[in-house]
C-alpha cells in the first residue's frame, strides 16, 4: 500500500495506482469475484485507489480511477465491500467514508431484493454502533470521523423510507416505528460486546439489531442515555437532524412519504419532543451555553422544517409544538449577568418560524409573545390573570434592545426587528380590529397599541445603516391600511377614521425624513466598496415607503395626504430652502399625482399652486445641474436631485398647461440646464442628466402642445445649436428634441395645414443644411431626426380638439398635393444617404421606418410621409440590390409587412408575387437558404400575408411550387425561431378562418397531395426535437387532426411504425390523438409518445 506521510495523508505511485486498476479489471473478469475481491491479497489494491482518490492528487488517472471505483459501487457485491472497508481499524477516515458512501450507491442504484435491503440495514447500523462508541471514546483525535457516521445515518434515513413507505404486505422485514429508540438500545447494550466483536455475521449481535428496530424505549431510558454523557447527547441529536433533514429532502422525490408522515407522527414525534424539550428545558439552563447548543437549535430549526412541509402535504403532519415554542420563549428571555446567551439563536428560529408556518404557534404562545413585544396586556376579562398575558417580560426585550444598541451590535438589531414584524404579520386583521373596529372597545389599549407601533416605526437610530425596524414595519403598514380598507362599514368604531386620519399622519411624518437623501449621503461617504449592498436597500426602502403613501392616500385622498406633503414645501422660506426635504416629498408626490388629470382638478392645483410647488422643483433641478459638485458623494446626490425633480415635472404638465407663463419660463430654464450640464457634471452624470431633461421636454411637449405653440421659434433656435456635430450632445438628445417640436407642429394645423407644411419644410431644410453631405454620424442622425419627426407627427389616439378637428379634411388634400414638395426632399434625402452608405444596416433600419410611418394610419389620416406604394417598393429594390442581405434583409421585410398591413385590401396575387420574387426568391440560393435568420425573416412575411389577406399568397405562383415544398422542409430546421415561425405557418395553412371559398378548395387538394408528406416530416422533427421545442409541432398535429381526422389517421398508420418500433406506444398514440380531435389535451398525448419512443422516463 502507499506510504503514510503527514497527518493520516498517503502518497500513491503511478505504479501503485497502475497495479491497481489492472485488479479491478481482472476482477471485473473473475468467475469468482466475491471472493477474489474482500481476500486480504487484494483488498489492498482498493485500498490503494481509493487513497489516491482522495488524495488531492490530480494526476491522468484520477477519472479512471473514479470510473473504475464507481462500478466496485454499484456492482452486486457492494454489499459485502462497503461491510469490508467499514470494519477495518487499520485504515484511513476516507476509506470509511467511502464505505458508508458505497452502502448510499447501492440504496440508491443496485437496490434488488429485500434480503439486499436487510443487510445493508443491518450493516449501518452495526457498524454506526461501533463507530459511536470509536468516537465517544477519543472524540478529537475521531474527529475526522463523524463524516462517516453522517453518512451511515443519513443511509438509515434511506433505509427507514424504503422499509415504511413502500414496504410490501407480507415483507419479513418489520415496520422501523422508531430510529431514535434503536439507537438508544443499541447504544445501551453495545458494551456487551467487546467493540470488535461488533461485525456483521455475529449471529447474537444480529438478533440485538432485530429485536431493537422495534425496541420501545421509555423516557427514562432515554435520559438515562443521553444525560451523564454530553457527547452521546450531541450525537444524538446530530443522528435526529440527520434523519429529520433527510426527509424534508425526500419529501417532493419521494413517492410514498405520506406513509412515512404516518410513522413520523405516531411514534418519532414523541421521541423528538423529548429530546428536544429535555435539552431545551434542562441541559441548557443549568450549563450556560454548552458545547452541544448549536446542535439543539439546529435540530429544532430542522424538525419545524419538516413540521412545517408534513402539515401542507399531508394530513398526518399537525403535530403539536407548543410546549417547545414555550421553553424556546423561556431561552429567549433568559439573562444570565448581563448577557443574553440564547437571544440570538432563539430570535432567528422564532422569525425562521413566522416565515414558515406561523399557524405552528398557537394563540395562547401568540399572547404572551405579544405581551414580550408589544408589552400589551389581554383584552379578555377571563386572561387577565393568565400568565401568557403577563407584562413583565417586555423589560426583558427593552434591555435587550438597549444592549444591542450600546454594543452596536447592528446585524442582531435587525434580525430582532425581523422576527417582531414577522410575528405582527402573522394575522394583521386582528390588529385592524384592534385599532379600529367595534371587537376590541377599550381605549386604553388602542392608544397603547397604536403607541407601541409607532415607537416600533420610529426607532432611534439611523435607518438602514443603523436599523431596520422602519424598513420591517412598511410592509405591515401596507398590509394593515390595505385591511382597513375593507373592514365592513358596521363594525367600525365610529371614531374610526379619525384614529386612521392620525395614525397615518404620524406614519407621513415618521417616514419622510428616513427616506432622505441625507440618509444615502451618510451611506456614499463610508466610500467603502462593502457598503454598497446598503444602497440599494435603501432604493428599496424608499420604494416601498411610497407604495404606502400610494396605500395611504386611499383612506387621506388629496385633502390630506397630498395637502400634508405640500404644507411642508410651502412653509419653507425663501433663501432657506431645504432640498432634501423638497426631494422627498418630490419624490411621493410624482407616485400620488401620476395619472391624475391636473388639468381637470381645480382642488390639486390649487394645492399644488398656493405651496409654489414648481418653483421648488425647478429650483432642485437647477441645483443638480449647475451646482458644482467637489466629490462624487456631491455629484451622485445631484444627479438623484435632477431625476427626482424631472420626473415630477414630467408628471405636472397637466399643471403647467393652465400657466402658459409658467411653462414658457420651465421650458426655458430646462434648455439652460440642457447646454450647461456638462459644465458642472462629470461626464458620466451629465449623460444621465441629459437623458432625464429631455425625457421631461418630450413630456411637456407632448401633454402641453397646444400651449406651446408660440414658443415653436425657439424651440427651432435650440435644434439649430446642437445639430451641428461640434456641439457637445448627442445623437439620441437631437432626435428627442425633434420629436417634441413634432409635436408641437402637429398641433399647429389649427391655423391652417399651411403653418403645419411651412413648419415642416423649414425643418427639414434645418436638417439638410446642418448634416447632409457631411460624416456617417451626422448623416445618420438626420435620418433618425427625419424619423422622429415623423413619429411626433402622427395624430394621437386620445387627441381631443375642435379646431384640430375642423382642420383634418384641409390637412388631408393639403398633404395629397404636397406643395412644398416635402416628400420629394425626404425621399431624395434618404436615397442618398442610402447609396452613399449602401453597405450600412443603420441606414437601411431608420430608412425603412421611416417609410413605415405613415402605415400605421388609415387613409382618412394625413401625413408628410405618406408615400406611395410604387414609391416605397422602388427604393426597397434599390437597396436590396446594393446592401449587405444578411443585415438588410430583416429591415426591408419588416416594411414589406407594413405595407401589405396598410394596403392588404387592394394588394393582388401579382403584387404578392412581384414582392415575393423580387426580395426573396432572388436571393434564395445566395443568401437566405444556408441562414436560418433569412429563413425566419421569409416564413414571418408570408405569416403576415397568410394573417393578412391569405388569398394572394394561395393564389401566387409560387405557392405549390416553391413556398409549400420548402416549408415542409423547414420543418426539421434545427433552430427554435425557424421551428416556431415554420410551425406557425402550417397552422395557419390548416385552419385559416380568412379563406375565400375559392382558397379552401386550392388549400384542400394541396392537403390531398402533399398531406402524407406534411405529416410524415413533422413527425420525423417531432421525434428528433429536443422537448421544449415539441409544443411548435404540436400545434401542426392538432391543426391536422381536426382538418382531416380520417386522412390523419391513416397517414399516421403508415408512418409511425417506420419512425418509432414502439408498436405499443404508437397504437396508444394514434389512439388517443384521433380522440383528442385537435384539443388541448394534445399536447400531452403528443409528449408521452415522445418520451416513449426516445426511451426516456414517462410524465408523473
């Protein structure tokens, strides 16, 4: 064997390892194995593999080593090996481990027979036996070996399943009630034997392990074990986590644990409360933390998590745990010289508890937690003198608070305020009717409740940096203003609304200054990289605080709510202006006024108008562009100024349409922040405040057009700064300033659709003079300004405006005409850039939508770029025949369907063809048919003219000759989009409800002819396909069953045998989708085949 170097480590040749693996292949060829394999020669041979297994060592052999290993594993003679390697005393923890490893490979892959399941029972458990007592006997130098006893008990977890959950009627192995109690005896009778004596095949020791499977121990017995013995009860509890954990971890995989939860709850349940309750109520109080704690509350915490998952699955999983909860209060509140030895651990079980199944803790146990809590008393006369209802252990709780707070011990902090919240939210209802129903009458209390949780809400300390009972508290804020409002109007008290109308104002002036951004301040200025977790809690927490003041408003509406926040602005002097409190109520109030017509609403804008709202919020806008900031904490509170205070603004254009005054100063000083921004901004920052102004111009320009039509002069004089490409904007801050004055053009056909024309025009020839004939940057951005001009023209749906109205018919001939020749100049305009840059996809892209526009429109609609058909397909044609078709084809094809949207009801089967021809037949055999995105790009055309009007596709001349065989074809495309497109497609060619009567009869005898065909490659690419993809060919199935059910079926009678020699899963098949008859229960039908034919496991 190999050399024994350092601490138990070995050292293993090649030539060992060699020697080795020649054995086992010898072995593997050996008449007879059993005994050539556990012989003393050559048992040193697996020795040695499995050494170098687990040596670290990552030499060539090390795969087949493992390879070789495994198969010793699952071989028939498992058994017997792992036996061997566990009774050795002269060989290393991993060779045990790897037998009790080898015991779990036969469990779990070679389990055969019940005498099989015996010995392997029986096996662990003599072997854990002796093991145990290995290890009592020198815990630390065995230390390594607990690895090893882990593994033989969760074996025997294995084992118990096997044994009570599919264990047959007349099995000669008994029911296993209880592995606790044949621990306990085993444990108990093992010092009759000497320790080596402890070996499989000693007949009295197996008689031992036989009667004790069944063995009742009483509770005196299994104190007597575990008591003198702290080691043996660590073990003990350890042998229970195991056993409990692993059901938990069988439950969903396990087929019959609902016969396992029926053992679990008549017999181990009461040994585990026991053990749990002795350790809880005795071991722990009279030794102050014992080396053994952790062990008690790690079982504790696993035995509610099966509790916990038995009770949702299985009837026979309640089980009573009230007298655990009870001593785990009693630990919670126990001080010991000023310390606190359980607090912790208790309080994160208790709130692991809430979490999970908060029903586990009954009323009683809930009262005298919230007594501990709260340090409220019982509302029910009959309680007052119960002890549940005590007060006294809430001084426990305030002394424990203040410790944590003195020693700033934060993380405990929230972990408390965690599980406090978490108890509230158990039942919130019962805290509504508390506070405000006629249940709960006594003043006293409502005040003290109401008290309690505010102080709760308030805590002393910095939030999220400091403390997180604020941040905990939100959500039960919601929940209970959400159960407030649907508390039935009868049992309300009837000061109701005014208790509500207090406790919320409270809850608004609590909250307002834990959301500032003085708070993210503190936070930056720690400028370490591990508190950057702390900013995006605090994003979070100011996110949920104003979904409560979004919950709150609907019990204080405008009146109060909205008129609170307001209060606080108006009473700001001027020159003293504190900007982070103008940010957070910013901030709520773009949530409370998004949505709300302020045009409409005289009360808000009122409010809105007396608290010099605006005045505010551009001042704050001002400060986050133009201040100059000196360090990035500075710079990164600037940028969340601006993006408060330019969402709000964004959100008062309903407002500012009242203040045309106002509105043309806002406008102004947004232009100004717009040029200076990068003056006071690092780079970064001022992309984003960039982005954020201008969102707001579009806004403005978009809700307040009509408004802003006198300033149209200078909204051109600011396009004409930063066209040029020496300006320091951007492309993308050019074509939204484009947009807005579209917008504001739009609205100027009131004064004739020759002031809409001329405004136009002379745009366009702004952009011509400033960026034609220049570089690709800026030639590019005059297609994309040209685009976006189109786009702010379009009419919107919801406009509403009698003057644009009587205009619209004036507007229409006006555009028909076209006297300014606007058309023209675009046309020639994007023409050019297209030939000069013709290999360029972003060209052919915004060139494309630009052409699409107007096909958005019916054609009582008017449009500057409502160009003609003819016109359209000529320049698609000349860009096909110079562009790059790989890239460009995508783009052209997406404005082919909007053309044959846009003008289906006079399109022909010759304009299909002269399309289909001239963009996708042309370039078949160069292009598209070795690129399955071209491919994608051509079956989604004819999708949209089979959607369309699918006439002029049945119709074409290439229908039979070209589209249907090749689609058939594509239907064993490998590429999921081919495959969904494709599949699309024969849907819709089966059942299309738009076929004329002369459609269906040419749709009718393609069936006739190519159907076989069709069906026949679809199974083909069925049965090929991975499974996420069988749900496309699905779709063809049904589509044909219900088409042609009698064809189907012999079609399907010719095929399948020569697709799949699963002759009974094809008549099941064949059978049950001839009944489906193309429904939904398809699908599965169409999966079980699948899974069947490809040998894979059936759908449970």
């Amino acid at each position: 064997m190999g050399l024994v170097t350092g601490a138990g480590r070995q050292c293993y040749s090649p030539k060992a390892v060699l020697k080795g693996l020649i054995f086992i292949k010898r072995y593997s060829r050996c008449k007879f194995q059993q005994v050539y394999l556990i012989s003393l020669m050559n048992i040193s041979h697996i020795l040695d593999l499995i050494g170098y297994l687990y040596s670290g060592n990552a030499g060539s052999e090390l795969h087949q080593v493992q390879r070789e290993l495994q198969k010793l594993q699952k071989s028939d003679f498992g058994v017997e090996l792992a036996d061997e390697l566990l009774k050795r005393d002269d060989v290393s923890y991993d060779v045990k481990y790897f037998g009790a490893l080898t015991y779990a490979v036969q469990l779990n892959t070679n389990l055969k027979s019940e005498e099989q399941l015996w010995s392997i029972f029986e096996g662990n458990l003599i072997h854990l036996t002796r093991l145990i007592n290995v290890y009592l006997s020198m815990p630390s130098p065995n230390k390594r070996l607990f690895i090893t006893l882990t593994k033989l008990i969760s074996n025997l977890s294995l084992v118990f399943i096997h044994i009570n959950g599919t264990r047959k009627p007349n099995s000669d192995i008994p029911i296993w009630p209880n592995p606790i109690n044949t621990l306990i005896r085993l444990i108990s009778h093992s010092k009759q034997w000497p320790i080596e004596q402890w070996q499989v095949g000693n007949a009295e020791l197996s008689a031992l392990v036989k009667s004790s499977i069944t063995a009742d121990v009483s509770y005196q017995e299994l104190l007597q074990c575990i008591d003198p013995d702290d080691r043996l009860n660590e073990l003990v509890l350890s042998f229970t986590k195991i056993i409990v954990e692993d059901f938990v971890k069988f439950q969903p995989k396990a087929v019959h644990m609902h016969e396992v939860n029926i053992v679990v709850h008549e017999h181990i349940y009461v040994s585990a409360m026991a053990l749990i309750n002795y350790n809880l109520e005795n071991k722990l109080l009279s030794t102050i933390n014992p080396p053994y704690t952790s062990e008690v509350f790690e079982f504790v915490r696993a035995w509610i998590s099966f509790i916990s998952y038995a009770r949702r699955h299985s009837i026979h999983g309640n089980m009573d745990l009230s007298e655990m909860i009870k001593n785990l209060i009693s630990l919670m509140c126990t001080t010991v010289n000023g310390t606190y030895p359980y607090s912790d651990m208790v309080i994160k079980i208790l709130d692991d508890l809430f979490e999970r199944d908060p029903m586990l803790v009954n009323y009683e146990l809930r009262q005298q937690l919230e007594s501990i809590f709260l340090g409220v008393t019982c509302t029910d006369k009959k309680d007052q003198n119960d002890s549940a209802c005590s007060v006294g252990s809430h001084d426990w709780l305030l002394a424990y608070m203040d410790k944590l707070v003195t020693t700033e011990s934060y993380e405990e902090l929230k972990q408390l305020s965690e599980c406090i919240v978490g108890f509230l939210k158990i039942n919130t209802l019962e805290i509504c009717n508390k506070l405000f129903t006629v249940v709960h009458a006594d003043d006293g209390q409502v005040q003290q409740y109401i008290k309690v949780l505010l102080q709760l809400t308030n805590f002393p300390l910095v939030p999220v940096i400091q403390e997180a009972y604020s941040m905990k508290m939100v959500d039960l804020w919601i929940d209970i203003c959400t159960s407030y409002n649907n508390i039935p109007q009868d049992i309300l008290r009837p000061d109701s609304s005014e208790i509500a109308a207090e406790l919320y104002s409270q809850l608004v002036k609590i909250y307002l200054p834990r959301i500032s951004l003085r708070i993210k301040q503190r936070i930056l200025e720690k400028s370490e990289s591990r508190y950057d977790f702390l900013l995006y809690e605090f994003q979070d927490f100011r996110n949920a605080v104003e979904d409560l003041m979004e919950t709150l408003w609907y019990s204080m509406d405008h009146s109060k709510l909205t008129n609170y926040l307001l209060s606080g602005i108006s009473q700001q002097q001027s020159g003293n202006i504190d900007l982070f409190e103008v940010e957070v109520v910013s901030f709520l109030l773009k949530r409370l006024l998004d949505g709300v017509n302020l045009s409409q609403s005289p009360l808000v804008s009122d409010l809105i108008r007396d608290s010099n709202l605006v005045e505010h919020v551009m001042l704050l806008i001002s400060t986050g562009c133009k201040q100059q900031a000196y360090d990035e904490t500075t710079q990164e509170l600037k940028c969340v100024f601006l993006d408060t205070g330019a969402r709000l603004l964004a959100t008062l254009s309903g407002f500012l349409q009242l203040d045309q005054k106002q509105l043309s100063h806002i406008v102004s000083s947004l232009f100004d922040c717009i040029e200076n921004c990068h003056k006071f901004n690092a780079p970064r920052y001022a992309e984003k405040m960039h982005e954020d102004l201008i969102n707001t111009v579009v806004t403005l320009c978009d809700k307040c057009r009509n408004e802003l039509v006198p300033l149209l002069p200078n909204f051109i004089q600011v396009l004409h700064a930063i066209l040029p490409q020496t300006s320091s904007n951007s492309n993308v801050i050019r074509g939204k300033l484009t947009r807005s004055i579209a917008y504001i053009v739009q609205t100027s056909v009131r004064k004739g659709p020759e002031e809409q024309g001329k405004h136009i025009s002379e745009t366009l020839d702004l952009f011509v003079t400033t960026m034609y004939r220049t570089d690709r940057n800026s030639m590019l951005c005059l297609l994309t300004c040209i685009s976006e001009l189109g786009s702010g023209i379009l009419e919107k749906h919801d406009y509403e405006d009698p003057e644009y109205t009587q205009q619209i018919g004036a507007l229409r001939n006006y555009w028909e005409e076209d006297p300014l020749q606007v058309r023209k100049k675009v046309y020639d305009v994007v023409t050019s850039c297209c030939e000069q840059y013709s290999k360029d996809t972003e060209f052919i892209e915004v060139s494309c939508l630009i052409f699409s526009k107007s096909l958005s429109l019916d054609d009582s609609k008017a449009h500057f770029l409502a160009f003609d058909t003819n016109i359209i397909m000529e320049f698609i044609l000349a860009r096909l025949a110079t562009c790059e078709i790989s890239t460009g084809l995508p783009y052209i094809s997406y404005l082919l369907e909007r053309i044959v949207m846009h003008r289906k009801l006079d399109l022909t089967s010759t304009d299909f063809d002269f399309m289909f021809t001239n963009c996708f037949i042309k370039y078949y055999q160069t292009h598209i048919v070795n690129d399955p995105d071209l491919i994608q790009v051509m079956i989604g055309f004819v999708n949209e003219v089979m959607y369309e009007k699918p006439t002029i596709a049945v119709h074409s001349s290439h229908w039979s000759t070209f589209i249907l065989p090749q689609f058939i074809r594509f239907l064993s495309a490998k590429e999921r989009f081919t495959i969904s497109v494709v599949a699309k497609f024969w849907a819709r060619f089966l059942n299309n409800r738009r076929y004329t009567l002369d459609d269906k009869a040419i749709v009718d005898s393609n069936i006739a002819s190519l159907g076989e065909q069709l069906l026949t490659s679809t199974m083909h690419a069925l049965l090929n396909t991975q499974r996420s993809d069988i749900q496309y060919y699905t779709e063809v199935l049904r589509a044909l069953v219900a088409k042609k059910p009698l064809e189907t079926k012999k079609w399907l009678t010719q095929s399948l045998p020569q697709l799949s020699n699963n002759g009974k899963a094809n008549s099941k098949f064949l059978e049950a989708i001839l009944l489906a008859r193309g429904s939904r229960a398809t699908q599965n039908i169409v999966l079980e085949w699948w899974l069947q034919s490809n040998g894979l496991p059936k759908m449970k």
